[in-house]
C-alpha cells in the first residue's frame, strides 16, 4: 500500500471515528431528554468564590460555565446566562460545582443600613449615656451633664439640645461601666469637646427625647 493510500484510509478512519463520538453524544442527549424531560442550560461554578464577591466580567468569565441540565433538576431561580450574574454581589460562599442562582446574589451595597447623617458641621462622636433605655428610636435627644458639687450634691445642666442621635447600641452594655449604653450623636466642634471631657471629670451622661417632642 502507498503511502498516500495509507495516509488516505487513516483519514477516513478518523472522520467516521468522529461521525460515531457526534452520534453516540446525541444518542445520549436524547436518551437523557427522554429519561429526564427538557435538557436547559445552567451556570455552574467552576471554582469557589467567597462571600461579598462582586462579579465582574473576568471573574464571570473565569469561575462559570454553562452546562445542559434536565429542567426538572434545576431550582427555580437557576441563571442561564453568566452576564446575568455581572455586577451583582455574592450573599454566601458559593461552592464549585453548585448552580448559580438568583438568591445566591444581591446588588452591591443594598443592604447596607442607612443611617442618619451627622449634619452639617457636625461630627459623628461616639459617647457612654445614661437614659438610652427611654428612647424609643434613632431621632433628636438633649444631652444632660451631671456633675458632683463640694458639698455632696450634684448639679445638671443641658450640654446639648436636639442633636441627632445617629446609633445606640444595647442598652446597659457599654464597658464605661454598668447601666451605660453607647451612642453615636452629631455633635458641633464645641459640643463634642465639652462632653468628651465630660466622660473623664462628670458623674453622668444622660441622653433624653427633646423637651417638647
């Protein structure tokens, strides 16, 4: 035999080598689609990715790969398409392997609570109150200082007036001591010095709702 004769039936060897894998290959898928219903594509993870994980193009391109799945097998908020998840941000660790899904992504950043601004010339200033246990929300407080006097009294005057109360933490479980509660106030250059040093020489802080409402 020729070597371009040999060289010919190796090709066609080849070819019908190939014309068989495409047969068997969708012999199969249509044996699986009749087993299994509708074949529909999926994302699958091809690698992990971490919790807060944004999903740019690159990473979409890296960690995600479409496969065909039977649709009774896919949950319902399965994405079909890489560029669906572009943009968006991972809620959990989320396993190679596993199917990307709606839930398991969320838009950056929107959940993230809001809080009050400081205002204008203000500054956010946290401080260790007495009183938070009366307030029923964030909003507008007076803050009182009172102090101790030489004869064993005490003295309390108004330092602040309807300051913005920006957080307050669990009441009573400040490490400034016991029954004391953190707070974070939008406090003026002014205001904040007066009560940071009040911390240190003032027998109480005490935040309470405005006079007046």
């Amino acid at each position: 035999m020729s070597r371009r004769r040999r060289a010919l039936v190796m090709l066609l060897a080849a070819a019908g080598a190939a014309l068989l894998a495409v047969t068997l290959v969708g012999g199969y898928s249509s044996s699986v689609a009749e087993s299994y219903g509708e074949l529909r594509p999926v994302v699958v993870l091809t690698r992990s990715l971490a919790p807060g994980q944004v999903i740019s193009p690159r990473v979409a391109a890296g960690s995600f790969e479409i496969r065909q799945v039977p649709a009774r097998f896919l949950p319902a908020a399965a994405l079909s398409e890489p560029g669906q998840a572009v943009g968006m941000e991972t809620v959990a660790p989320l396993p190679a392997g596993s199917y990307l899904t709606g839930p398991g992504l969320k838009a950056p950043g929107n959940d993230k609570p809001k809080r009050p601004a400081a205002g204008k010339g203000r500054h956010a200033v946290e401080l260790a109150v007495a009183g938070a246990g009366a307030l029923s929300g964030l909003g507008r407080v007076d803050v009182l200082i009172t102090t101790d006097d030489d004869h064993g009294g005490g003295k309390t005057v108004v330092a602040a007036r309807r300051v913005q109360l920006i957080s307050i933490g669990r009441a009573g479980q400040s490490e400034a001591g016991p029954g004391l509660t953190e707070v974070t106030l939008g406090l003026t250059n002014q205001q904040a010095i007066r009560l940071v040093d009040a911390q240190t020489f003032a027998r109480r802080i005490t935040v309470l709702p405005p006079a007046g409402g």
